[in-house]
C-alpha cells in the first residue's frame, strides 16, 4: 500500500480501540515523525503497557457492501508485522527505535 501524493487520506487516529485480534487494548499515539508512528498500547488489567512502532501504511478508497471506505493512513497488517511494525516493552525502546529509523527513512 504505497503513497499516492495526489491522495487526501484521512490521519491515523491519535487514539482509538484495537479491533480483532487487538480488542480489548487501547492506543495512544505518543510521537510521529512522517510515515513511523509510535503508539502506547494498553489493556485495562495488565501492569504494563506496550509500545508499537509502526510505518504508516495507505489504503485507497473502496467500496464495500454498497459503502464508500476513504482513503485513509492504517497501521501495518499482522502479516507486515516484523517488516513495517514492532512490539516494544518500554517506551525508551519505543523512543530508541523510533529515532533509529527515522535516520533510516526512507523505507
């Protein structure tokens, strides 16, 4: 899912409640630097919260069951994960690894 600069897509969410296989777990976005974003990953009942790093992924519009879907910027799917995602266990990780790819960039 490339970029296409002629696209409007609408903004990751700054906050929002994992669906499917992260139900239950609510993200925080912490710090975004162009397309890595860095979210705090919570459940309620578990002492310590995760930290995702994520590439900024891009879905195109597209209609499903009669319904418009806009364009819009996405994290990375379980099957990205490892490539444009990773799971980290501290926020200083989290904040390690985002400014060692941001050095990266592009990906």
């Amino acid at each position: 899912m490339s970029k296409q600069p002629e696209i409007n897509y609408a903004p990751l969410p700054t906050s929002f409640d994992g669906r499917g296989g992260q139900k239950g777990f609510h993200f925080t976005l912490l710090d975004r630097q162009g397309d890595l974003a860095l979210f705090k990953k919570h459940k309620q009942g578990h002492v310590s919260p995760f930290y995702e790093l994520v590439v900024v992924q891009y879905q195109n519009e597209y209609e499903i069951g009669g319904r418009t879907v806009e364009a819009r910027e996405c994290l990375p799917s379980s099957e990205q994960w490892g490539v444009y995602g990773w799971t980290l266990l501290t926020e200083t990780e989290g904040r390690a690894a985002l400014l060692a790819r941001t050095a990266k960039q592009p990906l």
